[in-house]
C-alpha cells in the first residue's frame, strides 16, 4: 500500500508543476508594472553587447562599432626669430612716377619738355620711436620706417653739343614718417628725408665716345610726401611726390603700392 501512495503523491506533484504553476507565473507577470521610457533607455545605454543597427535602421548588423576619437588640432608652427622680425618690420613697395630730372653745373640739358619716366624699389624696416627721442604709447599714431630705395630714371639730353641716351641709377637710404590722419578717413599721411647717389649711364646717338664728365657719379638730397590708404590687409596706395637737390634734381609725381608682412 505504501508504494501505492507514494506514487498518487507523485502523480498529484506533477499535476500541479504542469497546469497550476505555469498560470500562476503567468498571471503574476501580468500583474507586473511595465517599465518606465527612462528605465528602458537606461538598460538599452547600459548594454554594451547589443549590436547596432544596420544602415536601413532595423537589421542588427552583428558588428559593434567603436567611437571615432576626435582629431586634435595641430599647432600652428612658431615663427623664429628672423622670420618674426619681417612679419613684424619689413615693407616692400614699388612706384610708377613722372619725373623731370636735372643735372647743374654739367652742361646737360633734357630733350623735348623734360619730363620722363621711372619706377622704383622700396623696402622699408620699422624703427624704434626711441631713436628721435619719442615714447611709444595708445594716443601715440606715428610710425618710423628705415628706407631704401633704387629708382632708375630713363633720361635723354644733349651736352657739350652731343645727344645722349641713357638711364641714372639712383640709389637712396632715408626715415620715413607714417601718421595717421583722422580728418581723411582710413588715410596714413607719408613724409620723408633721403640721402643718395646717383650713377650715369650714357649712349651716344652718334658714333663718338662718351667721356668720362658725361657719366660722372652726383650726390642728390630728396624729400618727399603722400598718403596711404589700405586697400586690403597689409596692402596699400597712395600718391609721392619726390623734390630732389643738390648735385641732381628732379621733380618726380607717382603713385605707390606697399605691402606688409
């Protein structure tokens, strides 16, 4: 009888694990709240293993993806010190100008009305205030440049009764003065001393020998003035006006283009 017992037990055992407790789980499933959107998305972030979705958003493509680092920006390389001194100092400019040159006490006298043509060369190096005694300070609008400039004059004349072609190479080392000038908007008023020498070139138009006093090396004093205006950055025009004295003279009317470093 014993082992007949056990075995109803048993049965009445499995009964129950079969049809009782699968409808109790399932009624308590279904008696659970359904999660919150922000537990959701706090599991989803939280799960490392899901694979992401395919291009079209809804296969997953089995395959995690790792985030691209970010690209560091590259330093821009630093200037030395002798390519900081010409951005900081250098200015080259050119000139187109009408000139009527002169030259006393050499007998030489210009063809025609006198007038001809030139352009020039100009490199400019800022200087310390300092050297003319002034003080450098924010209401303080006057710059100091060290020039150079190289300015060749086509001439043509006669002298001692011979005609002459040729060109006068001059040669001029000065200080210019830059101002701005509030009355004309965006205007730099320009003015400025040189000191030079002038070197003669000279070709007969006949068939005779030039001599020697025809090409004879003069001293020539110049002061000049204008203005500039910016036309874009580190680039400007302006007009020059050039009085030259001494050994040579010359009146020279132009127009100048600069640019800065």
């Amino acid at each position: 009888m014993l082992p007949k017992k056990r075995h109803a037990v048993i049965g009445l055992l499995g009964f129950f694990t079969l049809v009782v407790a699968p409808s109790s789980m399932a009624k308590g499933l279904e008696d659970m709240p359904p999660p919150t959107k922000v537990e959701a998305e706090s599991e989803a972030a939280s799960d490392t293993t899901r694979p992401p979705p395919a291009t079209d958003g809804l296969t997953p493509t089995g395959e995690v993806v790792a985030a691209e680092p970010v690209p560091e920006t590259a330093p821009e390389p630093e200037l030395s010190k002798a390519e900081r001194l010409l951005v900081d100092n250098l200015v080259i400019g050119t000139s187109i100008n009408m000139v009527w040159p002169q030259r006393s006490g050499s007998g030489w006298n210009a063809s025609g009305s006198g007038r001809t043509g030139s352009s020039d060369l100009l490199i400019g190096v800022n200087v310390p205030l300092s050297v003319l005694g002034l003080r450098k300070n924010k209401s303080n609008k006057i710059a100091l440049k060290g020039t150079f400039r190289y300015n060749p004059i086509v001439v043509a004349g006669v002298q001692d009764a011979k005609p002459y072609r040729g060109v006068w190479d001059g040669y001029h080392a000065g200080l210019e003065a830059h101002l701005k000038y509030p009355p004309i908007k965006g205007m730099t008023a320009i003015a400025g001393v040189e000191a030079g020498l002038v070197f003669v070139y000279l070709d007969p138009l006949d068939d005779f020998e030039t001599p020697k006093s025809a090409e004879a090396t003069g001293v020539i004093l110049t002061a000049h003035a204008g203005g500039d205006w910016e036309v874009a950055p580190k680039i400007t025009v302006g007009p020059r006006i050039y009085v030259g004295f001494g050994g040579f003279q010359n009146l020279q009317i132009g127009a100048a283009t600069n640019f800065a470093f």
